[in-house]
C-alpha cells in the first residue's frame, strides 16, 4: 500500500498547534513566533512533508474580495443613512484596486461566525471588516485562531490584536451633553441604541458621567434596536411623564432622532420651545426636517475609506497600528436646540 502524503493535519497534531498556524509557517507568513515556526519546520522535515502544488496555488490565490457581514435587523439597516455612507466609502476605497466587497446581513452573532469560518475556508476572501464590537466579543478570539486579517469599526479592543478604526464615543457624548447643559437644561433623556454593543455602553456611561460633571438634575438611557419604531415608542414614554419631565433628548442615531420629532408635532409639542433634540448622528435626514436637527457630524464615507485603507495594508502583511484614530465629529448646530422654557427650569 502506497504511504499516504503527510498533511498540514499531521505536523498540527504533532506539534500541539492549530492547522493555521503550521500553513503560515509553512508559508513564511506572520502570525506565529519564531521559535513555534522553528519548531513546526523540524516536525514538517522530520515528518517528510512536501508541499501540494496545487494546494499551494489555490492557497496563495487572492481572491480579491473583502467580507462584511452584518449582524442587525435588515429593516433597521435599510433605512439608517449611516451605514448606506459608510458602505459607499468602502465600496469607493476597495473599487480603487480592483477588489470586491461581498456582503451579508445576518440575524445574530452566531450567523455571523459561521460565514466567517464558511467562507474563510472556501478561500471566498481576504480578510474582513467587523462593525458594532461587544463585550468579551465572541467574533475576535474565532478571527485570531484562524488568523483572519480583519479590521474593526469602533474599538479599542482590548486583549486582541485585531487593529480598529475608531472616534472615542465617550468624548462625543459629553460634547452633547456640555452643549445642552451650557444652554441651561438640567434634565436630559438619552434613546440609546442595542445594549450590548461597546458604544452604546460607552455613551450611556457618558450620560451618567455628565451629571455630576454638569450639575444635571437627571439623565437616563433607554435602549433601543436602533429602529424609527422603537426611538417613536420611547420618545413617547418620556413626552408623557407628567413629572420633571426633560427638556432634551439625545438620540443615537438621526432616524430615530427624526422619528422622535414625528411624535412631538403628534403630541403637541413645540420643538425647541418645549423640547431641544439633538442627533448622535447626522444626515440628510436632520437636514431636511423642520426644524433641522442639531447633530453629530461626521464623513462617514471618509471613515468608510479609512478603514479599506488599513484592511489591505494588513492584508498585504504590512503593519498596522491597533489603535487608529478616525477624524472626531463635529456639532452642527440646528434649529431643534435652544434654552429650556422657563416653566421648565
């Protein structure tokens, strides 16, 4: 009976490592330590192995394509302006070389993972860009196994060597908040987006900071999906609170912020002499409305580029800094703000 070709499989289980780490040693790809590389090498020459041609060829084929999938509600995508800029800057920044962006919206996180292992292992891409980190994220340790080259949207991640484009949401937060406080308004409600996500965190903790650092008679966070329905339901809940009513609200994202000034023109109230609303996000959306809504400004297809740019520098193996700043937004000023009523003072 002939031997059978010792396999990538074999020197993996024999040297105690992971089937990535012997291809990258093999290949003389970072990603392992010098003396694992030595080590893998001697139970690969020990072991006789030799390189399958045509394995090799299909392995180091480019397939000229970066992954983005997306774990959110589509309806909720499909309406948000945010993601349709960031998309065209991506789209613009992979266009300039010649590589495709293959996109999937997925329900869950677990849907997520498994097309990261489905399509890594199909060679159907390069690497990937993730969005809308959590805590103890499940996503990071399955990209590092695999040694996938991946760039996150948002960030720091700490304990993880998967770099991340990102503004500190903590410092945009409080922007806001001094802005209304300077303006006299000592009760402020916050629509925050999906609870799990680091940035929702950090803008809640913000919210709560700005109290003592204001002098704020209350602030309080309400979670949401992100969703027009959702932002409308909750803005609701607090035009109907008949004590101490706020006299702001902050909404993290500018749908919800404009289905929010839907309601007060249902309720009957005047924006901004009964209600200031800001935007944590800006579009042509705030814009548009009457009155415009002050907002969060940012290039969202500027950032959309940004990232491309540090993706296929780390795809090409070159180094990339873990912590990359994007260009912190700026506070446009609108006519939904002003100074609190005086009854409500």
């Amino acid at each position: 009976m002939p031997r059978q070709r010792t396999t990538i499989s074999d020197i993996a289980r024999a040297a105690g490592v992971s089937s990535g780490a012997v291809s990258f040693a093999l290949n003389g790809r970072p990603g392992v330590s010098e003396e694992t590389r030595a080590r893998i090498l001697r139970i690969a020459d020990e072991m006789q192995w030799r390189p399958n041609n045509a394995a090799r060829a299909l392995r180091d084929a480019r397939s000229d394509v970066v992954g983005f999938v997306i774990a959110r509600p589509a309806r909720t995508l499909g309406v948000e302006p945010f993601f349709a800029q960031l998309i065209s800057g991506v789209q613009a920044g992979l266009s300039r070389s010649e590589i495709a962006l293959h996109m999937l919206i997925v329900e869950d996180t677990e849907a997520e993972i498994r097309t990261y292992k489905h399509w890594w292992n199909e060679h159907r891409v390069d690497g990937w860009i993730l969005i809308d980190l959590h805590e103890n994220d499940p996503r990071i340790p399955v990209l590092e196994a695999q040694q996938m080259p991946a760039i996150l949207i948002g960030g720091p991640t700490e304990h993880s060597n998967i770099p991340a484009v990102w503004t500190d949401d903590r410092e945009a937060m409080m922007t806001i908040m001094s802005y209304l406080a300077t303006l006299g308004h000592r009760r402020i409600a916050h629509v925050a987006g999906i609870p799990g996500f680091v940035h929702t965190q950090r803008r809640m903790a913000a919210v709560q900071d700005a109290i003592e650092e204001f002098g704020l008679e209350s602030a309080v966070s309400y979670t949401t999906d992100f969703s027009d329905s959702q932002g409308a339901s909750i803005t609701r809940r607090i035009l109907s609170q008949r004590k101490d009513r706020p006299t702001a609200i902050v909404y993290d994202s500018d749908v919800m912020a404009v289905a929010g000034s839907g309601v007060t023109r249902e309720m009957g109230v005047s924006v901004p002499d009964d209600i200031s609303i800001v935007a944590f996000d800006d579009s042509a959306l705030t814009s548009l409305v009457y009155p415009g809504i002050t907002s969060l400004t940012r290039d969202t297809f500027a950032l959309g580029e940004q990232v491309v740019g540090a993706l296929l520098e780390i795809i090409s193996g070159k180094d990339v800094a873990l912590d990359i700043a994007a260009a912190a937004p700026t506070l446009t000023v609108r006519g939904s703000t002003a100074g609190p009523h005086r009854h409500d003072t």
